[in-house]
C-alpha cells in the first residue's frame, strides 16, 4: 500500500479497497457535538458490537422463559457456555480448543495460574517480568512471592531498558535469564507492555526460560485479538488475557486462559478447584474428591458467568469472519499509516517510544510528551478523539482494525495538524 499519502483522498481510496472495512458498521460509536468520535481507544475498551444487545436479550429471554432451565435447554445451554467461545479464541491464539477456558477476570487467574505453575524451591524461587510492567501484575508477583514467604525486593527481577532507551531489547532478557538460571521459577512478561506497547519476542523468551529450568506465563491483555499467535507451537506453559479491549466483550467481561497441553492433560497439576473445573461425569453426583477435567477447563471454578460472556461470544462472531490473520495485516497497514502521518507535524514535541519495526507492536503507538501530555490528552478528547494519557507523559494511540478506519486516521492527523 505505501507509499503513503497525507490526504484525504489517499484514505478514502485505501479505504475503499479494504476488504474489512464494512465491519465498521458492526460498532456502536460515541459522539462528541453531534459527530462520531475517532476511537482510538481499544487497547483500554473496545466498542459495543451491534449484535450485543440482541445477545443479550436471548440470554434475558431464557432465563425469563425457561429459567433453571436454560442450563439444558434454551438457544445456548448455560451448562456449556463457556465452551462457545473456545474455537475462535483458538484460532487468535493459536491453540487447540482444550487449551483455552473462559472465566474469572486476568489478575484472578494470573494468580489461579501462579498457584499452579509458580513453585518456588529455597534456590529457585525467583519471578522475572519487564519493568514498569501493568501495576495489577506488580502487585500479583508482589503478593505471590510473599505468600510462599519470600522478600519481594529479593525474588523479583524486573528488567530496564539500557540507559537513554524506552523499550527492552530481546537479547538483554535472554541475558538476565542465563544470569539468573539457577534461580529462576518464572518469567511473566507481558506480551505488549502497556505503556510502551512493545510486543515481546514470545517464543524466543519462552524458549529461554524453559531452557534455565522456569515456567513461561505471559499476560496477553494487549495482545488478545491484536496480534495472531501460536501459543501450542511456541510451547508456552500458560497465559492469561482480558475480554474488554480489542476483544470488544465489555467492561469487566470474563477473563481468557490457555494452558498447554502438556499440562493441561494432567489431571494431577496442583489447582484451586471448584464444581465447573470437575470432570462433568461426576460433577452432578455431588461427592467428595475432585476429579480435574482433562484440559484447560479443569481450572474452571464457578458456574459459567453467562452475562459476562454473552458479548465476548457475540464479538468473536465477528472475528471469526474477519479473520485475524486479515485483522492483523489491516492493522500493520493502519498503525504504519498513524506513523507516517505523525511524522508529517514537525509543530508537536513528541516522541514515538513504541518501536518502529511492525513486528515488534500491534496497533498501538505511544506517543511520549516530555512536557504537556496530559493537557494535549485533554484537548484531543474536546476535540473527539478518543485516545488515554497514562503517565508520565505518553498519550495512546490504537486503531483497531475492526472498526478503525483510513479515513479515521487522517482526520486524527487533520485534527492535529490544525489545532496543536
Ligand atoms: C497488561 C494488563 N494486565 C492486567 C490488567 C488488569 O486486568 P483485570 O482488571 O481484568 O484483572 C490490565 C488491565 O488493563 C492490563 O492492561
């Protein structure tokens, strides 16, 4: 598609030949005076699909007209709800469908997945994850390091960038796995960091820390429904994401899991169990002993929570018919398009710390303001565009490709250019 054009013209017709670009439709979108906002924001919450509502209302439907006995009957038995969602999540994270449950929210299951796979010994017993990583992990490590009764300023490495850089370079984490090899239980990085939107190398990172003898987990909240992977193949030993942002599921919607496999099929593995994650032969008998399904779903808990899932199953409909592989090659040709016409404003002091290779982001950019961000942040928002400020200083810019347009993206630059 590059070179590209700094015109309207050039977006519209970029527009006009993409083949996702009716998905759009698909969205409810905010309005500011009157208009549509430009909603760069899906990276924190994505939009409401059209089809929520009707969603929704089936489920109302069931329970009003058949009560307790929507888990068996009605147009989606509760009982297996949570089994809805697993096929197109399989296909964004590149898993089998056993490896993938719904349920909870992230920093619950991070820590149900730290209860299983963090075991620390008196030697190795320490947790690695980026620094400047989302405070709701910190504070998970934090609490699990001190829960099997270690000081978290000894068990936990975060990893810097060099001095003068924003993001981390690869080879200085496979250097600080090496160094600390006998020592390592865990590495939790998070897949895109939050602030910097930097997409880790997950395999390499994975590969490494399996090698030192630790556990790879990664925290997939930026990356669900962002960037397509291949969790199965990479051999990472779990993960963990949330609904609510590119996923499009809504506020507080229920959380994602993925347990390889080979750890999946042990019955054995240590957990915190509940009736939904027994086997469902003997679930009903209602006795004693717990008797783990044989897959991701054994970590299950509590009953399905039908209304928090209800629009993650609605929105991986949509999905499912765009593609993510498509998503994903829309979202380089957006984000790349954002880039280029960010550069064009030689009038606003900014840097973009996200990294430049596309294969290192998805579709966020992190634009660091090192002295008026957030009053810059205020004056976008009076302007429509919806974007977040997370401090210090760094304004977030995701197009979403499932409803973020060309045309979106040239009048957020538009906007810039005549106002700031
Ligand atoms: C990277 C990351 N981890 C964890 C969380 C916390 O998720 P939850 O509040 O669903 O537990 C978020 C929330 O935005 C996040 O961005």
């Amino acid at each position: 598609m590059a070179p590209f054009e700094a015109s309207l013209d050039y977006a519209r017709k970029a527009d006009q030949a993409d083949a996702l670009h009716h998905f759009k439709a698909q969205f409810h979108f905010p309005h500011h005076n009157g208009k549509e906002v430009i909603y760069f924001c899906g990276n924190s919450l994505g939009l409401q699909p059209k089809s929520a509502h009707a969603a929704i209302e089936t489920e109302l439907k069931t329970w009003r007209e058949q009560a307790v006995g929507g888990y068996f009957n009605g147009a989606n038995p509760w009982l297996y709800y949570q089994d809805y969602c697993k096929p197109a999540l399989a296909k964004i994270m590149g898993a089998s469908n056993e490896e993938i449950t719904v349920m909870n929210a992230l920093t619950v299951n991070m820590h149900l997945m730290m209860l299983s796979f963090y075991k620390p010994t008196p030697t190795r017993y320490k947790i690695m994850l980026e620094a400047g990583a989302f405070p709701s992990d910190q504070y998970a490590v934090e609490t699990q390091a001190k829960h099997h009764g270690f000081n978290p300023d000894d068990a936990i490495i975060e990893i810097f960038p060099r001095a003068g850089e924003k993001t981390l370079r690869t080879e200085d984490i496979l250097q600080a796995i090496e160094e600390h090899k006998d020592s390592l239980a865990l590495t939790i990085f998070g897949g895109i960091n939050y602030y910097t939107g930097q997409f880790f190398d997950i395999p390499t990172i994975t590969k490494a820390a399996q090698a030192a003898g630790a556990i790879a987990g990664w925290d997939l909240a930026h990356v669900a429904g962002n960037i397509p992977l291949q969790l199965h193949d990479w051999q990472v030993d779990f993960a963990i994401w949330c609904s609510y942002k590119y996923l499009n599921a809504g506020p507080g919607a229920v959380g994602g899991v993925f347990v390889h496999n080979k750890h999946a099929q042990q019955t054995d593995v240590n957990r915190m169990a509940g009736w939904w994650g027994n086997d469902e032969k003997t679930r009903f008998k209602m006795e004693k002993g717990f008797y783990a399904k044989p897959d991701a779903s054994g970590w299950n808990i509590s009953t399905a929570q039908v209304f928090n899932t209800v629009c993650l199953k609605a929105s991986l409909e949509l999905f499912d018919q765009a593609d993510i592989l498509a998503l994903r090659a829309k979202s380089i040709q957006l984000t790349n398009y954002l880039e280029f016409l960010l550069q064009q404003l030689p009038n606003l002091q900014f840097e973009i710390i996200t990294p430049a290779d596309p294969a290192q982001r998805g579709a966020q950019l992190s634009l660091y303001f090192p002295n008026n961000g957030k009053a810059i942040h205020q004056k976008m928002i009076e302007s429509g565009i919806i974007v977040d400020y997370r401090e210090p200083g760094v304004i977030r810019v995701a197009p979403a490709p499932l409803y973020c347009s060309f045309e979106d993206v040239y009048i957020f630059y538009e906007i810039l250019k005549t106002n700031f």
